[in-house]
C-alpha cells in the first residue's frame, strides 16, 4: 500500500512539475517575445515641447503625415488653425519618420524648421515607408502615454481625411460613452490581399488567417489615453504588422477585449466622400469654414 501510495506521490510531483515547467516557459516566452521593430517608437529625431500638453487637453490629435507633405500639413493648419483647436481645448501633433533614401526634395533642416514654427511635429528615428505606417501609428499612441497622458480622448486621423470636427466634438462633449472603448467605421470579414501584385499584399507567413478581425479604419477614430496605453503594453506581446490599422485597432483591441463602437451615422457620408478621395488621385480640394475642413492632397502620391 505504501509503495502504492508512494508511487501516486511521484507521478502527482511529475506532473506538477512538468505542468509548472511548461507555465514558465510559457510566460517566459510571452514575457520575452518583443519583436526589435517595437523598439523604434520611443526613439524620436524631433519633437514637441512639453508645453504643449502643459493644460489638459480635452482631445489630442495625432495625424499621420509623410514628411514631405509640407503643403498638406500646411493645409492642414490653416483648416482647422491652432487658435481654433485651443478655444475647443484640442492639441494636435504630426506624425512623421525619417526622410527616404533617394528623396531629392526634402531636406531635415526644413522639418526641423517647420517644428521650430509650429511646434506641432513628432519624428521617429525609422523611416518613412508602408511597411513603418504600425511603428508611426504606435509612435504617437506611445507619445500621448507618456507627455500627454491627462487628455481626455486622442482622436487619430490620417491627413488626407476629410471630415467635421464639431461632430464628434459634440458626441464626446456629451459624455456618454463609459469605460474603455474605441470608436470608428468598424470594417467587418476583410481579407488579406494574396495577390504578390497587389500593394497591400500580405504573405501567408505574415497572416496565416483566411480573415482579418473587426477593426477599425486608421483614417478616423476616437480612443482614449488609457485604451492607447493598455495598446502599447499589449503589441510587445504579438508579432509585428504592418498594415497597422487590422494590428492595432483589430488583433490588438481583439486580445485586450476593448469595445470597438461603430461612428454614428451621420458620419457616413464623410466616411463615402474619403473613399472618393482615396480612390481619385486627380482631386484636390480644399475648403476651411468654421470648424469644419477638407483637405486632400493625393496628385503627389505614388
């Protein structure tokens, strides 16, 4: 009986230990799997003062941008003028990265003084490229984390999306979304792009799945300091992506279990209208008046 039992006792301490081996290991590998392209969003060539957030920002805007855009970002400005977002409490930044090989006509003294001016420009240290759009995305959620961290929500735009900024001013004035969330034009059953032809081809090695999650278009949406950094601690955790609206608004928000809400409707038709935009590289039209702006500069995109 007591060999019986002392048996039982042996296998029971394998087992335990084993099980307790494979936990480790386990955590050890999510602990430790931090793909060397995160590394890069902390890094910055330039950046705004810390006066900039000095106040608590009711929203902080942060806007992809190529840096050569100086035209758009102008445009940009002069839309929607920094006077007007701090009489609504808003702070906005752009997000840059490093200029391209084989880019003739930007030189960094001329994104350097454009920061000297405007004091609205965040810079990476990594270059401009598709495939660095998740780092750049990342860049500015990390940077609201850390200087800006008291804002009340980050509205993320893309700089050629049109759309009206009283709008979601009123939805969010209102305060009646609670908790954690994400609000946007949610994209539902996408699939990655297999064509090798196709610009937004993806690998089967860097998306095994036949589906993309519910995500949300990186052109527009609404979070919060909080959701950005519970975002920036989780993305250590999964492979890199760089089509970075299906990482960071889908597999990201997919794995923290964070609400994703879909824009009400009377945004629809910003949202038709930026689909035009996007797939007419002939337009270009610009129009400011009081809070609202359109801005659309693709002639110059490849």
């Amino acid at each position: 009986m007591q060999r019986k039992l002392k048996k039982i006792a042996i296998l029971l301490i394998i087992t335990i230990t084993s099980l307790l081996i494979y936990l480790s290991l386990e955590i050890k590998i999510r602990i430790l799997y931090n793909p060397t392209e995160y590394r890069f969003i902390k890094d910055y060539i330039l950046s705004p003062s810390t006066t900039l957030c000095r106040e608590r920002p009711f929203i902080i805007m942060i806007v992809t941008s190529y840096v050569g855009d100086f035209e758009l970002r102008n445009m940009f400005r002069r839309g929607m003028p920094r006077e007007k977002l701090e009489s609504m409490n808003t702070t906005r930044i752009f997000l840059l990265a490093e200029i391209p090989p084989g880019e003739k006509n930007i030189t960094q003294n001329r994104i350097e003084e454009e920061n000297e001016n405007f004091n609205d420009i965040l810079q990476g240290a990594f270059t401009e490229s598709y495939r660095n759009l998740t780092i750049k995305h990342l860049m500015g959620l990390q940077w609201v984390t850390t200087k800006c961290p008291n804002a009340s929500y980050i509205l993320k735009v893309d700089d050629d999306t049109v759309f009206r900024f009283e709008k979601i001013l009123n939805i969010l004035t209102k305060n009646t979304i609670k908790g954690d969330f994400l609000m946007g034009y949610m994209l539902n059953n996408t699939v990655p792009k297999r064509d090798n032809t196709n610009k937004w081809y993806v690998s089967l090695e860097e998306y095994p799945k036949k589906k993309y999650p519910t995500y949300v278009s990186g052109w527009y949406y609404v979070t919060t300091p909080t959701v950005a950094a519970k975002l920036i601690n989780e993305a250590k955790y999964h492979p890199y992506f760089w089509i970075d609206d299906v990482l960071v608004t889908g597999i990201l928000i997919g794995a923290l279990n964070i609400r994703i809400i879909q824009m009400p409707d009377e945004f629809w038709f910003e949202y038709l209208l930026n689909i035009v935009i996007h797939t007419n590289k002939d337009v270009w039209n610009t129009e400011a008046y009081n809070y609202s702006f359109a801005i659309v500069n693709l002639a110059k995109r490849s």
